[in-house]
C-alpha cells in the first residue's frame, strides 16, 4: 500500500475565501512586491497565492523520529477552513443575525486560526524564542539537557519550531482568544462608494487601529469578500455610523501597508473616489 502523499503547500489565507475575489475569468489581481522593491502583477488562481511551503509542517526532533507530519495543516486547519466555509457563505447571504451559536463558535474559531496562523504571526514566536535563548531555557529546566541533546542528535530548531506550531494550535483550539472574539459584537459594513472594493494582502486581519496589534482585542477587521467588511468590536457602544465608516473606508490602507509580499484584488487597483490605489501602492513601492 502506497502511503499517502504529506502536503507542504501550506494556504494562510485559505481557497474558500481567495475565491470571493475571482474575477469573471476565475482569476485574482495580484501586486507583488519584488526583491528589489519593484511591484510587478499578474493574474494567477487562488491556489498560487497565499501559501508558504512548510509552513505548519512538523519535523523530526531526534535521530529515528517519524518523519515530517502535515498533521497540522489536514486535522487542524483543513478542518477549521471546511466548516468555516459553510458559515462564511451564511454569513455573506444572510448576516451576522443568521448565525446559529454553533456557527457563531465555527467563526470565532476560525478568525482564531486567521490570527495566529499568518507567517508574521508565526515569525514573531520564533523571535521572542531564539534558538539560544530556547536552548538555555532547557538547560536551566534540565542541566542533563545537553548530553541527551548530543546522544539522541537533537534537532534544536525542529524541536522550537515544532513547539511554537503546538502553541499556535492550542491558542486556536482551546483559547480565551476564540471566546473572546465570540463575544465581541459583529456587523457586516458594506461599501457602498461608486467603484470601492476591498482588497486583501499577507495579513488580512486587522487587530484594534493596526498599528498596536497585541491584545486586549478592541477591534477586528476581515474583509469576507470585495464588497463587505466583518467588524468585531468589544464595545458596542461604539459602533456609531461614523466610526463604522472610518474602520471602513481606511482598511485597504492599513491591510496594504501591513502587506510584505503581495496585496490581492478583484480587480485593476486604479484611484477610486476614497481610496487612491496608486498612493498605497507607491508607498508600498518604497518599502
């Protein structure tokens, strides 16, 4: 019997919600910003964008360990993007009002893993663990650490790496964070501006004004497709019809200018009435 295939192509944005922004051919717009800082476009399918290779693949820690595991990405993630796909869809037909507490919990589950799963997200873990710090952090726990690192021919980096994706899994699966969110308030905005379209980029979730992004959680923003925006507020006292359209309208601003690699559209991105697309991408250009 053959053994089945392990996937390294690892979607953070996953194909269910890419799709929302197909165009009449089936394709995405994508921006990409070069090496050399230069952004170049083409047209491409949901599957070619959004994905990091290996990216929740865990890997042998020690000498005769079982071989890399995708364990991640088909019993976690696959999981969580199938029964959020089924949500999303209610979601854009019928809104947040149509959600039963069960889909209610799918979604904050998923917006959970849409947080936590990003390759910035993940990088940032590897940063506050270095693997110099990790590795005296074991020592001080077991000072024996190191002749059993030597005797089992220990992967260091695979044993961090491997922890952090663990972490990342339970923030996600058994997490005040999915139980916040379910609690916070949700709307869907619509953008109503002749010619005004969502985009999304690397990082589409945008935590409280996007520049301070650690919790406690005030705000969440999620575009669900090019014409509607999911807005998660703590205080529902706040939701005024102005404060709504300011989280609005400055959204493909503050999803752009977060975007490292590639910012993904319907459409051509030209200069619309509010927002002018030539601006963010020459700022983006700079970077």
């Amino acid at each position: 019997m053959s053994q089945q295939k392990v996937s390294t192509k690892h979607h953070f944005i996953p194909r269910f919600l890419l799709k929302e922004w197909q165009d009449e051919s089936g394709a995405l717009w994508i921006y990409q910003r070069n090496g050399g800082g230069d952004i170049s476009f083409r047209k491409g399918a949901p599957k070619s964008v959004a994905y990091v290779e290996n990216l929740y693949t865990i890997y042998p820690e020690y000498r005769g360990a079982k071989e890399p595991s995708d364990e991640i990405e088909k019993e976690v993630m696959a999981k969580i993007d199938d029964q959020a796909a089924i949500v999303h869809r209610k979601l854009l037909d019928h809104g947040v009002n149509a959600l039963s507490e069960e889909e209610r919990s799918i979604w904050s589950m998923f917006m959970a893993s849409m947080i936590e799963r990003s390759p910035k997200r993940l990088e940032k873990y590897k940063r506050i663990a270095e693997i110099d710090d990790y590795v005296n952090e074991l020592h001080e726990a077991n000072p024996s650490i190191a002749r059993l690192i030597e005797k089992l021919d220990f992967n260091v980096q695979a044993l961090r790496d491997n922890t952090i994706l663990k972490f990342m899994v339970e923030r996600v699966l058994d997490s005040e964070l999915a139980q916040t969110i379910g609690k916070m308030s949700w709307i869907v905005a619509h953008i109503n501006a002749l010619g005004e379209h969502f985009v999304l980029g690397d990082d589409v979730v945008v935590i409280n004004n996007g520049a301070v992004e650690e919790e406690p959680l005030y705000f969440i923003r999620l575009a669900i497709s090019p014409d509607k925006l999911l807005i998660l507020v703590y205080d529902s006292s706040s939701l005024s019809s102005d404060f709504i359209g300011t989280l609005t309208m400055v959204y493909n601003i503050e999803v752009i200018s977060k975007s490292e690699k590639y910012v993904i559209s319907s459409r051509a991105l030209r200069d619309e009435v509010c927002t002018k697309f030539s601006k963010i991408l020459e700022e983006m250009h700079r970077v």
